[in-house]
C-alpha cells in the first residue's frame, strides 16, 4: 500500500475536522431543539395550570355566588378519596392548628379496618372550628347518635400530653341536637356543647386455633364536610348540599339515596 502525501493527509485532516465540526453543529442543534422542545413543553404546561386554576377560580366563584359559602355546604362524592380530598381542604381553610390523632392499638387492630372496631378510625385530624359527625351511638336519647353532627369547640389533651396521643376529650357543639342535660346550666350559647371522650371497641380473631383480641380506642368522630353517598343513608343533611357522583351510578339507586337525605 502506498504511503499517503503530505498533501494527501493534510486533506484527509481537513476533512476530518470538517466532519467533527458538522457533527458538533447538528448536536448543538438537536440539543437546543430539545431545549426549545422542553422550554415549550413547560410553557405549555405553566399554561394549563393557569387556565386550570382561573378555571377552578371562576367556578369557586359561581359557586359562591349561587349557592353561598362552601363551608356550610355539604358534599356528596362517590369515592372515599375525594371525601377525604376535599375534606382536608376544607380543614385547612379554618385557618386553625391541625391536630393529627392517633388511636391507641392492642394486637394487630393497627393493620385491620374500621368496620372490625364500631367505625373508629386509625387516625383523624382535627382543629377548632372543625366540622364534624359522630360515628357511634353514644347516647341515642340525648341526639348523641351515629351520624349527629356538630363543630369542634375545643381539644382537651390529657396533662403533660399533645398531638398525636389521644386528648383526654374534645368539646362539640352539636346544637339543637343535644337534648340532653347541658353541661353548662344557664349558658345558652354552650347549651350544645359535649365533651366527646375516647371509646374502646373490642374484636376478635383466631390464629391456630386460639382466639387473640384486638383493641382500639379513638375518638367516635370524622370531618364531615364531605360524605359519600353509603354514609348518608338513614341521615337527614340539612343546608345545601352538593353531589358530585359521576358519569353513572355504583350502585342502583344511590343517587335516589343521596338527594333524598337532604331537606
């Protein structure tokens, strides 16, 4: 093979380099096109959250102008998700310290559902001025029922004791609901007011042919902003009430179900 002349590899060299440039010149074009690409991307996206929350403004504001404050209202999802969605926002919107409550667990009651101890739940946040329903009957003849709803007054923790232990008791205003002894003779403005304490609810199940005990002790209340349609049966909502169930319905008759709860 013949050696290759100065000149030829002075041209080779050239060539080379020419090469190395182009291919330089097109990866700093497909790297600002995927600039501009992401840039257009993200402005797009910037563009769909305000036109999101414009949209989300101006609806909140139709709402408000037709139906009042949303935090009177009562709202009727067909998912616990948006229950709880909208349930802690509205929470939030108190503008009050958020109280997270923890139960308290014997065996293996932390790992099993609410169902299994009188509908306590694991956890629950709360706040003055939060509006809540009693998921227990405690006292029936006294409107202290499952499904009584009333607004947190005060949380009460026991001494030397916060968040997340379980307060010694929580005061609620149930209202006209409480028709039982009031707890503040002579004060009408408190006539309503109950200190709900913690309750213990007991199951049991069996491993291996012997019987082992669960416990759990929490608080007999849920935020109640928001419900879903299963909950309200046997309620009766008063107020404004919205219902938000979908495109159809879960179960036969559970939109019958939800719009007749509300008088």
């Amino acid at each position: 093979m013949a050696k290759r002349s100065k000149q030829e590899k002075k041209q080779a060299a050239k060539a080379a380099a020419k090469v190395k440039a182009y291919a330089r010149i097109q990866r700093h074009r497909k790297d600002e096109t995927e600039e501009k690409h992401e840039q257009r991307l993200v402005q797009q996206r910037t563009e769909r959250l305000h036109a999101s929350q414009e949209e989300t403004q101006h609806r909140d504001a139709a709402f408000q102008e037709r139906f009042g404050d949303e935090f009177d209202c009562t709202y009727i999802f067909n998912t616990n998700a948006k229950v709880l969605q909208h349930n802690m926002k509205m929470i939030q919107r108190v503008g009050e310290p958020i109280a997270l409550i923890e139960a308290r667990h014997t065996g293996d009651s932390k790992k099993m559902g609410s169902d299994a101890f009188m509908n306590l739940d694991c956890s629950l946040f709360l706040c003055v001025g939060a509006k809540v329903v009693m998921t227990q009957n405690v006292c029936q003849p006294a409107g202290l029922c499952n499904g009584a709803t009333g607004v947190v007054m005060d949380i009460v923790d026991n001494d030397g004791e916060g968040p997340p232990s379980l307060p010694r008791f929580v005061m609620v205003d149930f209202g006209e609901k409480y028709t039982g002894t009031p707890f503040f003779p002579g004060d009408d403005n408190r006539r309503g007011w109950v200190p709900v304490h913690p309750r213990t609810a007991t199951d049991f199940t069996f491993k291996s042919g012997e019987r082992q005990e669960h416990t759990r002790t929490m608080l007999p209340l849920r935020l109640a902003w928001a419900w879903t349609p299963w909950k309200t049966q046997g309620q009766t909502l008063k107020g404004k009430v919205v219902c938000e169930l979908g495109d159809k319905e879960l179960d036969a008759g559970i939109t019958y179900t939800a719009f007749s709860r509300v008088t």
